[in-house]
C-alpha cells in the first residue's frame, strides 16, 4: 500500500544527522510521496536539493509561513511570485495566520495570507492552511476567495466539529496528523462524521509526534500510527446499480438522484473505492459494513482480499 505524507519538513535540521535513513525508512513503511511545505526564502535552496535527491518521492510547494512574517514579509511574498514564475510547484504552502505567540503582525500576516491565496488561484494551486489560534482571523479572510478557484488543506486541523464544517465548506480538506492520537486531541470525537473524501493524513515532522513517540522527534514513517487510529467501524450505503441496469424501473431514472443510487464498472466503482479508502484509515480488526446488490457479493470480497491491513 502507498502513501502520502502530505505535510512534512524533511529539510529542517532536526534531520541533519540521518535524513536520508529517515527518508529510506518511511519509503520502506509504505510512504511513497513527501509533500514539502515551504517557511521562507531562507528554507528554498535546501528544498530544491532535497528534491534532486528524491525526484521520484519529494514533491515542494512553495509559501511564507505566517509566524515568518516580519518586517520584511513583502520581500518575501516577492520570493514566493518569484518562484511561482520560474518554476512548478504541488502548492503553495504553508499560509495563513498563527497568533499563538504574538498578535504584532496580525495585520502583515493577513495581508500576506490574502496575497498568496490570490497567486495559488493565479496558478490554479491548492493552499496549505496554518492556522494557530486564529481560526476566525482565517475564515474572515477566506471569506473573499470562496469559490471553486479555491482549495486546498487546513493543516494540522485541531479545530471543533463547527470548524471541520466550515473549513469542508470552503473546498478544503481536513490535514490529520499526531494530534489525532492525542488523549486530550479531541477531533477523534468528531472525525466519525467526516466523509472520507476529506480527510488527508500527515505528520508535520519533526513536530507533533504520534503516541507512542509524542515528545520525541516525528518521521515520515509514523505516519502509519496516525493512519491506524483514525476509525474503528466505517459504515456506508454507497451508489451500487449498474447504470444499464434492466432491473430498475424508469420512475428511478426519471426521480431519483442519479449519483445516490447508480455507479460505473457495473455499480461496483463506487464500492471499490470505498473499499480502498478504507483499508487507508481502518485500525487493526477494523469493520466495514456496507450495502450492495444481492450479485455483487463475491466481488467486493475481492476487493477486500486478503485483508484490509495487508
């Protein structure tokens, strides 16, 4: 089974000593892609090494971070649109608004979050959220960009259930990392009412380990403890009926809502796709249960073969 890390800081100095073993080890545990957000300009040349290290594994976005906003942010918002015209990028990441520590530029940090939403869009690129203490600083800002030109993922989301739904609400996908394996982490309450679709899993190393590594330096590789613990029994009534099927009757075509009830590769794609993304977030022993037609049996139990921890 492959994997994304999708928010991971594998140039940072934590990592000096043995980056590529890290790196090594995580490709060995089934994390096949790195996704590498960027800090600021400081950070760019290392990335871009990293990269030639790893063509096939590293993929970099680029961005300023909202706590590296300083007096000299509009240097660095011109490095940014600089890169983003020179070459590709996965992103741009990581962005947005951290008041955690100091509110001394809260006003650089959104006019900073603005601007580079307005480039994202600009090249069609997903945005990578930071939001630390902020989250209705956040959503007043992406109040002005709401529309399907925006999208992206609300890193290392540890909002309530309200955020998680306006954040979906937004085109944005929930980024679930240590915190989930966290006794007072609090989103495992509510990630249960998550569709699948909407979750992204990441690490953030060499911060916010899982248990039971939390405190300790995180890897790429641990992202297999975040992806065990992010639910026990999936339940779904997905679309299952052939769309030439001869079975149903025309009252169903004409009345019902066709993406509810109907499927491609004889009403089994659907099924087969929540099957994978099952086997991606079930614990050891995890139940899925779901409804397909009374032919479909042997079929989805293949999908399912040998198991979904295999």
């Amino acid at each position: 089974m492959r994997m994304i890390d999708t928010h991971t800081h594998l140039y940072l100095d934590a990592f000096d000593d043995d980056r590529s073993e890290v790196i090594e080890k995580a490709i060995n545990e089934g994390i096949h892609h790195f996704y590498l957000p960027a800090i600021d300009s400081s950070y760019s040349n290392k990335m871009y090494e990293l990269e030639k290290q790893y063509p096939e594994h590293i993929r970099l976005m680029t961005g300023l971070h909202p706590t590296y906003v300083k007096e000299n942010y509009l240097e660095e918002l011109n490095h940014v649109s600089e890169n983003l015209s020179r070459r590709d990028f996965i992103g741009v990441g990581e962005i947005g608004i951290d008041l955690f520590w100091d509110k001394t530029f809260l006003k650089q940090q959104q006019e900073s979050f603005n601007h580079q939403i307005v480039l994202a869009k600009k090249y069609d690129l997903p945005i990578v959220i930071h939001c630390r203490n902020a989250f209705d600083e956040v959503f007043d800002v992406l109040e002005d960009h709401k529309g399907n030109e925006l999208y992206g993922v609300f890193h290392c989301f540890t909002g309530t259930y309200e955020h998680a739904k306006r954040a979906i609400d937004f085109n944005l996908k929930l980024g679930i990392g240590g915190v989930v394996t966290f006794k007072n982490g609090k989103i495992d309450r509510f990630l249960d009412k998550i569709p699948l679709e909407n979750i992204v899993l990441e690490t953030d190393s060499p911060y916010l380990a899982p248990v039971p590594h939390r405190g300790k330096r995180n890897e790429s590789g641990y992202l297999t403890l975040v992806n065990q613990k992010i639910a026990d029994i999936v339940v779904s009534n997905p679309p299952y009926i052939d769309f030439d099927s001869e079975k149903v009757d025309q009252s169903v075509y004409n009345f019902e809502p066709h993406h509810a009830l109907f499927s491609q590769e004889k009403g089994l794609n659907d099924i087969k796709t929540l099957v994978s993304l099952s086997m991606l977030i079930l614990v050891n022993n995890g139940l899925l249960f779901l409804e397909n037609g009374f032919d479909q049996s042997d079929s989805c139990l293949l999908y399912t073969s040998p198991s979904p921890r295999d």
